[in-house]
C-alpha cells in the first residue's frame, strides 16, 4: 500500500511569493537562501531545505509545501495530498478536489 501525506495551505489570490504580505517571491527566495547558508543557524535536514528551496523557485506552490512534499518524500510517501491547486501537476503532491 503507498503511503501518502496531506498538506492544506491555501493559494487563491497568488501572484508570485506571499502577496498578502507584500514581499516578492524574488525577495522571499533570497531570504531563505541567505538563512541556508549562514553558519550561525543551527538546522536540521538543511539538504532536505535547499531541495525544497529549489522546488519553490521553479514551482508555484508556497515554500512550506514543497518542505512538506520533500519532508512526506523522505519518510516513505509516494505524494503528499493537498487541496492547493498550485500545486496541480507538481510530481510530488496529489490534489484533492
């Protein structure tokens, strides 16, 4: 039996990055890479991150989903189900309608 995993982040009103709060995605994915790579923070499975950091720049899911895809992924997951349409047609993630 497959596993699967579920993920629910919400994505209508998406344009690039968290349009919510105003930053562009460009912004948001260099804030994520300088944090990766500074010394001085401590952090579990950063490869696992720097994967999902690479999903999110050619993805158009939110960030935290392609760490729960990669974290699902790691664990024994064929997909991770969510019910975010960006995530339509990423390799990782089943929709649920």
């Amino acid at each position: 039996m497959a596993k699967s995993s579920i993920s629910s982040s919400p994505s209508s009103n998406r344009t690039l990055g968290f349009p919510e709060y105003g930053f562009p995605k460009a912004d948001i994915l260099k804030v994520l890479e300088k944090i990766l790579r500074t010394a001085e923070f401590e952090i579990s499975e950063k490869d696992l991150l720097w994967l999902a950091l690479a999903d999110y720049r050619s993805g158009k899911g939110d960030f935290s989903d392609y760490c729960l895809g990669r974290a699902n992924e790691r664990a024994g997951a064929k997909v991770t189900l969510s019910f975010d349409s960006a995530l339509k047609g990423e390799p990782r993630f089943q929709i649920l309608a």
